[in-house]
C-alpha cells in the first residue's frame, strides 16, 4: 500500500519515482538508470535492506539511503548509522513525512554539489578574484562585465595567454544572479581528449575500464551556477558537437548512462585563439561559435596598459610581503625595468617575477637586483630578433648599454651581470667611442 502511495503521488509533488518489489530488482534498477534517493525497507525477500544499501554505495557512491522499516530496533538503527544513511523511519509514515524528508535529501544534495564545486574551484584559485587596473583599458572591461553579468547570456572572453581571462570569468559570476551558486573552471587544453567526456558528463559505474565507482561529471556540480571553459579552442571536434547539445536543450548524459540529466548553467568560455580563422580551417565548428559568442569581452595585454603595472605589481607583491610601506614597495630602478619591459607573458608572467623578488629580497623594497637575472636578457633577445641581422661586435654593444642603462650608469654592478671584469667593461665601452667617432 505504501509503495502504491509513492508511485502515485509523489509524481504529482515533482519526483520520478520507481517501484521496485525487492532487493534484486532494485539493484538492478540502480546499475541502469540514475537515482539521487533510495527508500529501502529492512526485511524483503531475496536481500536484505542494508545489503541493498551496500550494494547501492558500490553501484552509485552519491545516492542518499533513507531506512523504512516496520520492526525498529536497537541494532538495525546501529547498521543504518554505520552505512551513513541519511534517515530512518518507522511505519506506519505519512505521506507527508516522506515529502519533507526527500526535500531535505534534496538540499543536502545541492549543498554537496556546491561543496564540490567550491573544493574544485579552491584548487585552481591562483589568488584572489579581484580585477586590478584604472586604466582605460581594464575600466572598458569592467563596464562590459557590469552590462553582461546580471544577465544570463553566455560570454566569450578573448585575449593573450596570462592576460587574467579567468578573473574576468569569476568577476562576470560574482557580479551575476548566480553568485551564490558554483563556479566551475575548466581547461579543456588541459584534459587528455580520452578524458575530457567523463569530466564533463561524468559517468557510470563500469561505462569503460577502470570506472570502478560512478562520477557526477563537472557540468552537473556546476547546476544552478556557471561553467567556465577556458581555452574551449583546444576542444577535439568531437567533444564540440557533443558540448553544443548541452547548451542547447540543457540536457546532459553520463557515460554509459540511457537517460538524461537536465542542468542550468551559464556558461563563459574564454580563448586565445582566433576562433574565425579556426572555423575557416575547418577545426572549430561555426554553429558552436555562434552559440557561445553572445556577449564578447577582449582582455587587453599587459604591454597595452603600461599605467597599470606599478599597480599590479603592488597588489601580487603583497601576496607574499607585508612588510615595508605601501609607497616603498619597488625602488625606482626597479620600477624602471618593469615598466620598459613588453610582458609577452602578460600578467601570469609579472606575477612570477614578483614572487622571484619577494623571496629574493632581504627587506621591501625591491631594487633591480632583486629582479630574476634573465628578466632583462629575455627582452633583449627579442629586441635582437627584431633588428635583423646585426655583428657580433654590435650585439655585445647592444647588451653593454642595456645593462649600463638598466643600472643607472652603475658600470661595477654592469659588469658584474655581464660577466666580464671592470677594466674589461671600460675597454669595450672606450673601444666603441672610438669607433664612433673615426666614423
């Protein structure tokens, strides 16, 4: 009677509910479809209910188990608290017990998704989310970020490699109706292809070898939040197909599943490849394209808003200093250097130098010395490349009166990073004046 009662009126409360007459043809159930819940009584034929229980944590590890039985006792309470179930209740139960029990199944189940979600996030967190920059640059990306954030249309971010797209990512969640719900960040660059379909839809229990225990795939632990796609421009055609109907109809299948899991996520991609011309050569899809370029937001690279990096480099210094005063954080030779260099790997690779010079430097501030010692040498090689075809006489001039230069005419200190002695520094320099002037 009381299976009866579920079957017809727990549907009409919102619930897909399956009847099953025993222990066999519920285990049964459970390795071919998913469940989030799992009412057992404790004496059937065939199996017992903690062995259903059992069985079921190996079949599907997140379903939650509630205990209905007839006969309580002493010890099958104890077995149930040993198999973590979530609740125990006695019959003859109401309907209504049941209903407000499977609600509270059901927070508990989006408090463990936000809870993943979160632990997932935590590891990826490279700092905190804060967008640094007044120029006139970052202050056109922040007013993109406030027009677009409230909204639930999907966003492409584009820019260079290190540029902070992710930030931009976090702020568009934080500022959006969603914040209180997960971010999930995912590189697709970074997942192995074979791997990329299980991370993202998850999968079920032996869907391929070496799947001993279900996995909710990151699509589902984002539900109710934003899914962000970092370097969706590495996505095998393959997955690209399969990712397009998710964000069509909404609707997700886990490996070696048959049925669907409808989710609601917003998604924000980012990329730092030219998608057009990707399309053009056949290794990106255009309907894909179409659908996730809604809203676009370019990060400007670090080299086009030069009046942002003292700033930058403030705020990632006091990530590992706190000493010293807010206006004595870089000397000026040291902010020299900074400044005159084209950061070709944006602020990922400004924030390294820093973290270099806080363990270098014995006290704030931080002076070129401190700077790591192939800062300098990476810009001039690139400066030579772009010269053209120089002597070897000119290039070791052009390194001379860069390092001169980068010491504030400090010729002792040149020639210690050069390498070479003194006098020998003079003999060049003298060497080249000469030179200078019999031309």
């Amino acid at each position: 009677n009381l299976q009866e009662l579920m079957r017809t009126e727990l549907p009409r409360m919102g619930y897909s509910v399956t009847v099953c007459p025993d222990g066999l043809t519920a285990v049964a159930a459970l390795e071919k479809e998913p469940f989030d819940c799992l009412l057992v009584d404790l004496d059937m034929p065939g199996m017992h209910g903690i062995e259903v229980i059992e069985k079921a944590r190996q079949i599907r590890p997140e379903i939650e188990a509630v205990v209905m039985t007839g006969k309580p006792s002493q010890e099958t309470a104890i077995a149930a608290l040993r198999n973590q179930v979530f609740d125990y209740l006695t019959k003859p139960c109401r309907l209504a017990d049941i209903a407000g029990l499977l609600g509270r199944v059901n927070e508990r189940r989006h408090t463990k998704r936000q809870m993943a979600a979160l632990t997932h996030r935590l590891r990826r967190a490279e700092g905190d989310s804060q967008l640094v920059g007044s120029g006139k640059g970052m202050a056109a990306v922040k007013q993109l970020i406030t027009k677009v954030a409230p909204t639930d249309s999907t966003v492409l971010i584009r820019g260079e490699t290190g540029c902070g797209k992710e930030l931009v990512a976090r702020a568009v969640h934080d500022a959006s109706l969603r914040a209180g719900q997960p971010l999930v960040a995912i590189n697709c660059g970074a997942l192995p292809e074979n791997l990329i379909e299980s991370e993202l839809f998850g999968h079920c229990r032996g869907a391929f070898t070496g799947a001993d225990a279900a996995r909710t795939g990151l699509l589902e632990v984002a539900d109710g939040g934003t899914i962000f796609l970092d370097e969706i421009g590495e996505l095998p055609l393959s997955m690209q197909a399969k990712l397009l109907r998710v964000l069509e109809p909404g609707d997700i299948r886990r490996l070696g599943d048959n049925q669907t899991v409808n989710v609601d996520v917003r998604v924000v991609c980012a990329t730092h490849r030219d998608l057009e011309v990707m399309v053009e050569e056949g290794l990106f899809r255009e309907d894909l394209m179409f659908r996730i370029n809604t809203f676009e937001i370019t990060v400007p690279p670090l080299r086009e808003r030069p009046e942002d990096i003292a700033t930058l480099a403030a705020h990632l210094l006091r990530r590992h200093r706190s000493d010293g005063t807010d206006d004595r954080l870089f000397t000026e030779d040291a902010m020299r250097e900074l400044m005159s260099h084209q950061w070709p790997g944006n602020v990922r690779e400004l924030a390294n130098v820093v973290e270099h010079s806080a363990i270098l430097c014995d006290s704030l501030p931080i002076d070129a010395d401190d700077l790591p010692r192939h800062f300098g040498r990476r810009q001039l090689r690139k400066e030579l490349r772009e010269s053209g075809p120089m002597s070897l006489r000119e290039i070791e001039m052009v390194a001379i009166e860069r390092s001169v230069e980068r010491h504030g005419g400090n010729k002792p200190a040149a020639a210690e990073e050069l390498g070479v002695s003194l006098k020998t520094l003079y003999n060049k320099l003298n060497a080249a004046e000469e030179r200078k002037q019999a031309s």
